[in-house]
C-alpha cells in the first residue's frame, strides 16, 4: 500500500503548557511594559471574588528584562535601538541558560524593525537559543495579546521544534517520502517548518 499524504495532530504542545514542561525562557519588551504579561486586563473569571487568585504568566517577572526603544501607534521609529548596549543582556542569558526568547515591543505590529534587529542581534551571538518576535508570531493590535501569544511560542518552541524535526527524520529514514503535514488549533494544514517556528498555532 502506498501512503500519499500523512497528516498529524498532536497536544504535546497544550501539555507543555498545562504541565508548565516547557523551555526555560525570557521575554524582552520596551521599557515600561515589563509587567503587561501579569496585570492583563480587569476582567476576571469570578469578577466580585476579592480573592480570586490569577493564573501568573508562564514567564515570571525575573525573567523579563526591558530596552529603551519606541514605535509610535503609525509605525514611526521614536527611539531606534542600541546593540551597543545589549553585550551585558547576551551576558545574562547564557549565564541563565535560557533556551528560548520572546520578544515583544510597542506597536511592533505598525513597524517590525527594531524587533527584527535585536533578533538579528541575539541570533548572532546566541545561535544555538530560540528567537520568538511577536511581529512574526501575532502581528495584531493590543499587547497582552500579542505578547502572551509570543510568551507561550518562545516556551513551546524548543520543544516542538525538536519533535517535529525528530519525527519529520525518523519517516524519511523508514521510506516515508510523501507530504507531512500538521494539524492547527484552526483545523488547517501546515509543514514542518510553519509548525517548528510558530507552535502556539498547534495549541489546543
């Protein structure tokens, strides 16, 4: 019998959130929005319970760190970035053995430049960790959505990447040659590669 489509779906990347079994991570923002990932929004699942306790967000605090950069609501670059002074953040992370970064800044959906060159920036200096950038992973308006989306693709992201590029191998290595695709959270179809660099899109 010959196989002429495999198509996949997994929840190995809902558990690693629910488990909280995912990557050690980080998250860099633009300064003053360190604690966006925490304070959300108002509205609460019990909203008169004065002792509701929140979920926190899958990157704690500590493992936030903020840079001086601006993008205006229309996309204008305010205060472009300094690589210069990022030497000491590589620094930390590979002191803390990050294995993933996410990266969200203000308005980045309007102009992606200064989060594509702090990426360009990590990747070079730190080649073997995970860049996430929310202008790639949930380019939309309104940061606690696009930065907690961003979060939970840099956790998942070290992991997935490993099984999927495993699994993709250990096919060809028993003759299976033919299309390999991945079931999203959407009921579409992606490859490989869409499905290693943007997991959250798996998420159940």
């Amino acid at each position: 019998m010959c196989i002429r489509d495999s198509i996949h779906g997994t929840t190995l990347a809902t558990n690693a959130i629910i488990e909280r079994k995912g990557a050690k991570t980080c998250f860099i923002t633009t300064e003053g929005f360190r604690d966006v990932l925490d304070i959300g929004y108002e509205s609460r699942f019990d909203q008169y319970d004065i002792l509701i306790e929140k979920t926190m967000s899958i990157v704690p605090r500590k493992h936030r760190y903020v840079i001086e950069e601006r993008t205006d609501i229309n996309g204008n670059i305010i205060k472009p970035i300094s690589t210069k002074k990022f030497h000491s953040l590589v620094d930390t992370i590979k002191n803390e053995k990050f294995e993933s970064i996410g990266i969200g800044f203000l308005h980045s959906y309007a102009n992606s430049k200064n989060e594509n060159e702090l990426k360009e920036f990590l990747l070079k200096y730190l080649p073997d960790v995970e860049v996430s950038i929310s202008s790639d992973v949930c380019p939309e308006i309104r940061e606690f959505e696009r930065f907690t989306t961003t979060a939970i693709n840099a956790y998942i992201k070290p992991l997935m990447s490993r099984y999927l590029k495993s699994l993709e191998t250990n096919l060809k290595r028993s003759g299976f040659n033919s299309s390999f695709l991945l079931m999203t959270s959407g009921g579409s179809l992606t490859n490989v590669k869409n499905a290693s660099d943007f997991p959250v899109r798996l998420v159940e």
